[in-house]
C-alpha cells in the first residue's frame, strides 16, 4: 500500500534480508514520483556493521526511523538520510539500549584508569542482564522512560542480591554512562536516570580497623618472615598510596633531594597525577634498598618478592600474600585496605588536618576522605566538648532548693 505525501506517494518503509547467505539486512520502501515513476529505496545505513544477531532489531529500529520522517516530511528525493545528515552516527532514536551501553563505557574508558573501570565494566553487565530479563536490550535508548530504568535497575538488584549500598553505587555509576549518552553522545535527550533516589543505608563503619596491638603483631611477624611484602605495605599506611598504585611505583618516581614521590596519571585511579611526600619511614625503606643503583624504570616492588625488578606484580598479588601470612596466618581478620583507614586514623589523631589527608589521599572532597578516617568524628566531638564557647563569661546556675 502507497501513502501520499507532498509531492510523491511511497510505501511504509520495512526491513527485510537483502542477502540471505550473508544475513545482509537493509530497509527498503517503494516511491512514486509525481511523474508516477517508481524508485525502489534500499537503506542500509549502520546496520550491516553489527554482529548479525542484531541487524534484524537495527533494521527494523531503522525502518521506524524512516517512517516518522516520511511523515515529518522527509523527501528521499532530495536528503539521503532523514536525522542522518552531517553526522557519522546513527540517529539517536535507532541506538538500541544494549548497544548504547557500550558506547558510554567506551567513552569512560578514555578517561579512568583501569582500576575504575572495573566497576564500570560490571554495571554494563549487570544492567544488561537485568535488560534481557525486563525486555529492555533492544529497546531503542531514546525512548526509556525513568520507570524503565527503575525497572532494569531493580532486576538488576534481585538477580544479584544487591544490599542498598551496592544498588545506591550501581546507580550512581549506571546515571554516569546515561548522562555521557546525553552530554557527548547526544543519543538521548535527557538522562532518565535522574530523580531516581537512593536507598536508606545505615551510617559504615568501613573496614574493619587494626588495633595498635595487631599492627604490632603484624610488623614483628612480615619483618621476619616477608620484610620486602612489610615495606610494600608501609607506603599504603604512611602515604594512604593504593594497592595497585603502589605496584606500578618506578624509581623514577622518587626524588629524595625534594622527598616527593610522583603518581603518575596512567597510575593513579583517577588519572589525575600528584605529590605524595617520602615520609621518614619511605626515606628509610628508599636508602635501605639503594634505588639510585636501579634504572629508572624499574619497579620498587616488583614480582622478584617485592624487591626492586623490571616487572610489575599482578593487583591482586599483594592481597594473596596478606591473606596467607595475616589473616590465615596469625588470625587477624581485617583487610590489607584496612591499613589505610588505620594511617588515616593514626593521622587524625595526631591533629593532621583533614585537608591534608584529602590532598594525600588524592580525594576530590573532604567527605570522601571522612569515610577513611572514622577518628575524625570523636576527634571532631571532643573538640567541641573541649572548646565550645559560652554564651555568657559568667553562666549562674539555678539553685535547687531541698
């Protein structure tokens, strides 16, 4: 059946095989010119270069796209592509939700490190599981609504048994990709994830802290039996330096004339690089092991035990060793991560200043790094036991008669 437009009648545009062999998709509509002469209108624009089990939904997204320009006025006669014009792109309508997850975290990609990504990687694959089940994977991401992604989200949840907390940090991460489909991409036109609110979480208290007699236990037993792996872990508790930064350290990343340590931005989790100061117990670790001898691409805990070497040791390396010689070995159950909540900690009672944590730390905020120091809050409370002022010199209290 032929609809008349202005100037021109044509069929409703439909998606079809053009080649069965090699499962080519394209979509293809009939036109009538004013003359009556027929041209045949073939489209295959974005949908071929997909694996074949998804040409057939980008086909026919394609096809609906076609449609409603036809009716808005599209004349094929004389635009080649209705939506498609001076750009590269698909239209935003014909991005389909699976694939438009893959763009976002192809976007994140360029700027976080790879430790971050981690977390970024899983929520693409958690929602696109939890998109499966609800019936969202190849729904067109223009059209989702905020219930859709309530929907996603909360399978999501169930399949995966999520606490508030860990929906709350799925979701937070799950806005970020939708809001660079929106801002970068411009394959959305608002974020639907906005509005949607967190769940209620009880106030963490983090990882568990090493009391003063443990971190005693712990020196004395890595000293004698794993001293380089002890050193490794002086520059989390002394620097708040992370666990893979710290792995990826090189010689040339000290200076002990100025007693800086650089953290390179392809290091750090942020991508960020900055200064980190070689307190006196780095300087004494960095004059024991000689690093002017090495070059200086060499690392200072390498997999040659943790000794200056020319390769880097494996992320979860160091966390293998603190469970066997820590938690299994002398029966203290509390994470290696904790050791910077507990430096942090020892910092605050020792009055340094939160910002400088946060700056050491390489936070981009102060509440951030209240979540490492849990100290600061007694300390911040008995400050105001200690210091709050009066409202009057002289405060007379009533007397209580017997």
């Amino acid at each position: 059946m032929a609809y008349q437009f202005s100037g021109f009648r044509a069929t409703k545009p439909v998606a079809r095989l053009a080649d069965v062999s090699k499962n080519i998709w394209e979509v293809f509509f009939a036109l009538y010119d004013s003359t009556g002469k027929k041209h045949n209108m073939r489209y295959k624009h974005g949908i071929n270069c997909l694996v074949k089990s998804k040409r057939k939904l980008q086909a026919e997204a394609n096809a609906d796209v076609l449609w409603d320009a036809l009716q808005n006025k599209w004349n094929p006669l004389l635009e080649k592509y209705p939506n498609f014009n001076k750009q590269a792109d698909p239209a935003p309508s014909i991005v389909l939700f699976a694939d438009a997850l893959d763009i976002a975290v192809a976007e994140k990609k360029r700027i976080l490190s790879r430790y971050s990504m981690y977390d970024y990687n899983g929520c693409v694959r958690f929602m696109k599981a939890a998109a499966k089940i609800t019936g969202h994977y190849f729904t067109k991401v223009s059209s989702l609504e905020r219930k859709d992604i309530r929907e996603i989200l909360n399978a999501a949840r169930e399949e995966n048994g999520w606490t508030n907390q860990a929906r709350n940090k799925y979701l937070s991460i799950f806005r970020a990709l939708l809001s660079v489909l929106v801002d970068e991409k411009e394959v959305m036109k608002f974020n639907p994830a906005k509005g949607i609110k967190d769940e209620p979480m009880e106030e963490s208290m983090g990882y568990k802290r090493l009391t003063d007699a443990e971190k005693e236990t712990i020196a004395d037993h890595l000293l004698l039996n794993a001293p380089d792996f002890f050193e490794y872990l002086m520059f989390i508790y002394d620097d708040g330096i992370r666990r893979k930064e710290t792995l990826l350290l090189q010689i040339q990343d000290f200076n002990l004339t100025t007693r800086e340590i650089h953290i390179r931005p392809e290091v750090a989790k942020t991508n960020k690089a900055r200064i980190v100061p070689i307190t006196d117990t780095i300087m004494q670790i960095l004059l024991q092991r000689q690093i002017w001898n090495y070059p200086g691409t060499h690392y200072l805990f390498s997999n040659e035990k943790f000794k200056p070497g020319p390769v880097a040791y494996h992320p979860n390396t160091p966390t293998n060793w603190w469970r066997d010689l820590v938690i299994k070995g002398l029966k203290i159950d509390c994470k290696m991560y904790s050791l910077k909540h507990k430096g942090a900690d020892d910092k605050i009672m020792a009055d340094i200043d939160l910002d400088v944590l946060r700056t050491l730390y390489g936070h981009k905020s102060k509440q951030m790094t209240e979540i490492y120091a849990k100290a600061v809050k007694g300390k911040y409370k008995q400050k105001i036991i200690d210091n709050a002022p009066a409202f009057a010199k002289v405060v007379k209290m009533k007397q209580i008669s017997k």
